[in-house]
C-alpha cells in the first residue's frame, strides 16, 4: 500500500530530505533518512510524528554520529503497513529487517515517546544491541483511565468504520484547531513545526496509521513493563518537567521496575522536547552516551 504523503508532491521544503532514501524491506517500503559521520545512531519518532521530528536535533548529533532516522510504518513517506507492524513485537522486526537491507548495527539507539518503548523491545528480543538506549519522554507504560479503553476501541472503530481518519484529517486543516492539540503537550513549537504536522495530519492515511499504532502497541506495553527488568542495554530517561502527554512520573515507575536506568528532568519543557529546544536536549543527550555508553566503538558501514 501507499505511503501518506508522496515524495513527488511532498518532499519540497520537508527537512533533510537531501539524505532521503527509499529501502525496500520486511515486505514495506521505508523513507529513511542517513547523514553525518561517525558511529550509527537510530533514530525513532513518536507516533503521528515522523522523521521531521528530528530535524534539528538530528543534524545536531550527525556531527558525532552517522544518524540513521526512518518513518515509522504508514508516518510520513513510509508505506501503509499491515496490523502486524502496528504491534510493538512487529514493528520491531520490521525495523530489524530494514536494519539489515541497510546493513546498520546501531551503537546508539534513541527513541521519542513510542519510539522508546520500541528499541526497548527491539533489544529485549536481541534485534540490536546497542551500547546505550536513550528515551525522550518514552511512552513505555499502557495508558490509563478513559484513554486505556479508548485505545483498544480504537482499534475496533478503524476496522468498522474507515472514515474516522478522514474526518481527523479535516479537523487538522483548521490551523488554531491543529496548534493547540499541540500546545497539550506542554511544548511551545514554533511555526516551522507546526506547518510540518499540519501537512502529516491532513493526510487519512497518516492520522489512520498514528491510531493504529497508538492502539495496537498499547497491549504490548504490559508485557514491556513485565519484561524490562531483563533489558541489558543501559538505559537513560529524559523526562520533561511539563510533558502533559507522558509525565514525569512515568519514567519514576520505569525507574522502579529498571532500578540501573538513569533519570534525567529536562526543566521547562514539554513532550516535544527535542523539537522546542534541540540545541539542549542534543547536548543533554550527548553528555549522557558519554557517561554510559564504551569508548573505542567502530564507526558505520551503511549501504
């Protein structure tokens, strides 16, 4: 199936997308984005984002990295994907297998909200190993309240009835409407930024993709936080003092259930931390793999 946005129509002005490129793999065509020098860093944005999350956080760290940032299935200029790569298990061996098409073997790992949970399932069932994982106010617990039976609805409401999407995507052509789902997640996004999500989330395709990933991953949360204790790979949490979509004390109770994971408060700023304040959070970020991760690692070999 066909991606949401088309590189023909869409690619003009999208950030970085000098570095894009397109790999067939796990039965899906990615939009993946490579640039910089140095060791492979993977990047994962949150759902309803997509590579455009990072796009000054990620020239940032490509100063140190070769940075390796992709479109989650059915986000951005990825394919639609089937069910299975909604799931957190699936979509983990669907990133494995673009891994291998590109012949990456990430040394650092970073993901944003449900990007997070994702390379910390990913390592949990050996698909990378990297020297340290970074979550930037990662979405690891299954929501709660009202919003913990919507999302299974979810699921049902998209399988009986498609036009939901359609409907989001014409509520998002309204730009106050758009800038304050925005503003709910605590974080002041400039204009830029703003124009970037209108243009993912007035696709069908895209917002039908967001929801079905938000509702489908959410049961594989459970068996995350019940398999964390186990995860190897060092962990570092940022945690944003004014995050309203994950709040800090999210990453108190992953802390609690991985006691050698380390916390960090990033003051002042919401869920899209990296995207309001990139030239911080890039050094925050940089400062903790220097803290954690083994010196004398090798550099990329990336096809």
């Amino acid at each position: 199936m066909g991606a949401a946005l088309a590189w023909e129509r869409d690619a003009a002005g999208w950030p970085n997308h000098e570095a894009s490129r397109f790999v067939q793999a796990g039965g899906l065509r990615w939009h993946v984005q490579v640039y910089g020098e140095g060791p492979p860093a993977l990047l994962l944005h949150g759902s309803a984002a997509s590579v455009h999350s990072w796009r000054d956080f990620g020239p940032r760290l490509a100063e140190h990295y070769t940075v390796v940032a992709l479109d989650l299935p059915g986000h951005g200029f990825s394919a639609a994907p089937s069910r299975r790569l909604q799931t957190l298990s699936g979509a983990g061996e669907g990133i494995a297998e673009l891994l291998d098409a590109l012949g990456v073997a990430p040394r650092v790992a970073i993901g944003h909200s449900v990007g997070a949970a994702l390379l910390a399932r990913m390592a949990l069932d050996g698909r990378i190993q990297p020297d340290v994982l970074i979550s930037i106010n990662g979405a690891f617990l299954p929501f709660s309240g009202i919003a913990g039976h919507l999302f299974p609805t979810t699921a049902r409401l998209l399988t009986y009835n498609p036009l939901v999407p359609f409907w989001l995507a014409f509520r998002a052509r309204n730009r106050v409407f758009l800038a304050d789902v925005l503003a709910r997640t605590g974080s002041r996004i400039d204009e830029a930024g703003i124009d970037l999500y209108q243009r993912l989330a007035t696709h069908p395709g895209h917002v039908a993709a967001a929801l079905g990933m938000m509702a489908r991953t959410h049961d594989g949360l459970y068996a995350l936080m019940e398999d964390l204790p186990q995860l190897t790979v060092p962990l570092v949490l940022f945690a944003a003092s004014g995050d309203r979509t994950v709040p800090p004390a999210q990453a108190e109770r992953v802390r609690l259930r991985l006691p050698s994971a380390r916390l960090e408060i990033l003051q002042g700023l919401g869920h899209l931390a990296h995207e309001e304040a990139p030239d911080r959070v890039t050094e925050q970020v940089l400062a903790a793999i220097r803290a954690t991760a083994p010196k004398g690692r090798g550099g990329a070999d990336i096809r």
